[in-house]
C-alpha cells in the first residue's frame, strides 16, 4: 500500500511530541489528530511510525481490536516491537476486566524500547476504547486512560473520526493533549500524488496540465485524501488518448457500485449507528440534502416534528460530525456526502442520467474554488444533449 506524504502535517506532529532538552517525564505533548471520514488520519499514523522506525513507535487499530479487554490486552502485547516485560504485558490470565484494561494502561504508560528509551504509541480510533465501559468495573475508561497517558513518559499521538467527541472529552484534559486539525489537502499536496500519465506534450505543458489536473480533484475531493486519491486514479485510468477526465471519475465513482459510493455508505450507517434517533436522523439529513442551509424552524417544518425534539435529533448528528452549524443554520457536514444522499437515500438506485445531473450541479458549485479550469461543462442531464466528455483535460 502506498501512503501518501504530507511532510508539513508530520512534521508538525513530531515537533509536537518530541521531548525539549532535559526534559522530565510527562513534559512532551501528546497530539490529539480529529477529522472526518477520508481525511487520512490513518495514513499519517503509519507514515509517523514509519518515519520514526518500527522498532521505536507501535501502531495500533483500536477500532479494530477493543472487543473485550483481554482480548485487546493480549492484541496489544502480541503485536508490540517493545520488549515483553511481564509485568507490563500482565500474566494473562487477568481476573477480570478491569485488571486486564489496568495491564494495558500500564504497558502503554511503562513500555521501553531496546535500550531502555521512552517509546512512541500511535493509536487510531482512540475513542473506541469507551467500548469497555460496558464490562464490570469499567465505568471511566477514558479518563483513566487520559491519565495513564499523562503520568507516563512515553509519546503518544492519538486519532478518532468523531471531532466533537473529542473537543468534548478534552475540555477538562491536562494542558499535555492538545488538539492538531487537519487541514484539507492543498492542489499541491494532490498534484504530488497524482497517478503517473502518458506524456505526449512538452515536460512545460505536461506540468501545466498536472497543475490543472490537481486543482480539479482537490475542489471536486473537498480537499480529503481518500476521495481525491479515488477522484485521480480512476480520471486517468479511464482517459481517452492519454486524456483525464475527473469529473466523469466521479460520476462513475458515484454510481451504483462505485467504490466512493461503497465508502460514502461506510461512513453514513457507522455513524449514524453511534448516535441515537436513527430513523429520524437519516429523515434530517435527506431534508438538508435537497436544501441547506436551513434553520431549526425550517427543518422541524419540513420534518412535522416539534423544535424542542428536532433540536435533539440536530444535537446528535453534530455529535457525529454529519452536520455543523453556522449562524443557526445547519448543512451536511461533507459536501459529497451530500451529494451521495441526494442519489442513494430513496426506494430505487439513480439513472445514470440522474448521477450525470447532481454530479454537474455539484461541480458547478464547486469549480470557483479552481482558478482558471480548462473545462467545458456538457454534460448530459435529463432532458440535455448526448455529450458525455465533459471535464476533459487532455494530454496528447
């Protein structure tokens, strides 16, 4: 697997938590990385332990492996590149929960590496860990966790994809966590990640086009790694004469099938199935897919419900990232997302002529934050013409 760089967001993550000369145990930071769905959070975790070393830094799926205590327990030790002292690791066979969850936090805050130095833990999905609050014993999990991670001299860097969970739990956290956004990729950053094209023109033209190529992808990706790494690859594998066409990419990426599609329902039911109100939630975000933005009033209007149950249905997809506010109005989160619910969440798959629609409005909303695009919006539409080589970018 490739794992893309982005040298500015590491660096600044190692600046972090790298400990200042003569420093004592607990003085480093630990990073606290939030972001939504597809804005490579894990990548930047295996890129960190890559570029520290494996021997030095542990990564670690939370979300994959927080089933029951033990299990994780074990999961942990089992895969760590640090020496297994047992007193750390635990004897295995942990009375109970909260004596297996307490190992963990003592391996996590007392590993060493080889020779003896404090080492780095990269954890992805922190927050599943509230999993094991459902086991006896186990009522603070998170908080006891912050703790371990405070008191201990290692380094830590810690991600989720629930941001407002996250600002939630660190409100009261020791000045040591501190919060790092991820910033949405830049026509730069895109432009370095782009797939390799057949070269026809001048090495000058052939970068022109690449800049071009990349300006589109990152408005079209809202500027999130996984959309625009799905947006590039399939433009170009699917041009015409060595030609790149992202927007009939994401056309055919959002169709029935394609595989945006197939990550876009990913992230819609899991979060959805972290938050209360399913059936209810999923009605508010149909209603500000076919508008937005739109006040409390106006959706508890369109939804026939009161303004005091339609604020706490609004409460709980805020505390899932689905939707933000601004100045009391409220829009879906995520611009593609948008878009997916408008042609998935109804009772029949879309036409092709309606995915050719809603992609040609979405690009049309989306293109002045692309200077001075090569494009000639044809596209067909219901009731259009027949052109289908819109958003074209060619080569040869």
């Amino acid at each position: 697997m490739i794992i893309p760089e982005r040298p500015a967001l590491e660096r600044r993550v190692l600046d972090l938590i790298a400990a200042p000369p003569g420093s004592r145990a607990g003085a480093t930071r630990i990073a606290v990385v939030p972001g939504g769905c597809g804005t490579g959070r894990t990548s930047l975790l295996l890129r960190l332990r890559d570029l520290v070393g494996r021997n030095a830094a542990q990564y670690i799926d939370v979300e994959r492996v927080a089933t029951t205590p033990e299990r994780f327990l074990k999961a942990v030790c089992e895969s760590s590149p640090f020496p297994m002292q047992s007193a750390l690791a635990g004897s295995g066979d942990e009375r109970s929960p909260r004596d297996a969850f307490a190992a963990a936090l003592r391996f996590l805050s007392e590993a060493r590496g080889s020779t003896g130095d404090p080492v780095m833990f990269l954890l992805d999905e922190f927050l599943e860990l509230r999993t094991f609050e459902s086991f006896p014993g186990l009522r603070s999990v998170l908080r006891d966790f912050l703790a371990a991670l405070q008191a201990s001299p290692n380094r830590f860097v810690l991600t989720t994809r629930y941001t407002v969970r996250a600002h939630r739990l660190l409100r009261d956290a020791p000045s040591r966590f501190e919060v790092v956004a991820v910033a949405p990729l830049s026509p730069a950053e895109v432009r370095a990640t782009l797939p390799p094209m057949e070269r026809r023109r001048t090495e000058e033209e052939e970068d022109h086009t690449r800049d071009e190529l990349a300006r589109l992808v990152q408005a079209l990706a809202d500027g999130r790694p996984a959309y625009a790494r799905l947006i590039a690859e399939t433009a170009v594998a699917m041009a015409p004469r060595g030609g790149a066409d992202p927007v009939g990419a994401l056309s055919a990426l959002l169709a029935p099938g394609g595989q945006l599609t197939t990550l876009l329902r990913f992230c819609y039911e899991l979060r959805l199935h972290r938050a209360r109100g399913y059936g209810a939630l999923k009605a508010i975000l149909e209603v500000l897919a076919a508008e937005e933005p739109l006040t409390l009033t106006e959706i508890a209007l369109r939804l026939r419900r009161t303004p005091g149950s339609t604020k706490d249905y609004l409460s709980w997809l805020e505390d899932v990232d689905l939707i933000d506010a601004r100045q009391k109005r409220y829009r879906v989160a995520d611009p593609l997302m948008r878009v997916w619910i408008r042609l998935h969440c109804r009772a029949v798959p879309p036409a092709e002529e309606e995915v050719a629609h809603e992609v040609h409005t979405y690009v049309l909303g989306r293109l002045p934050d692309v200077s001075a695009a090569p494009l000639a919006l044809t596209a067909a539409v219901p009731g259009g013409g027949t052109e289908r080589d819109w958003g074209i970018i060619e080569i040869d």
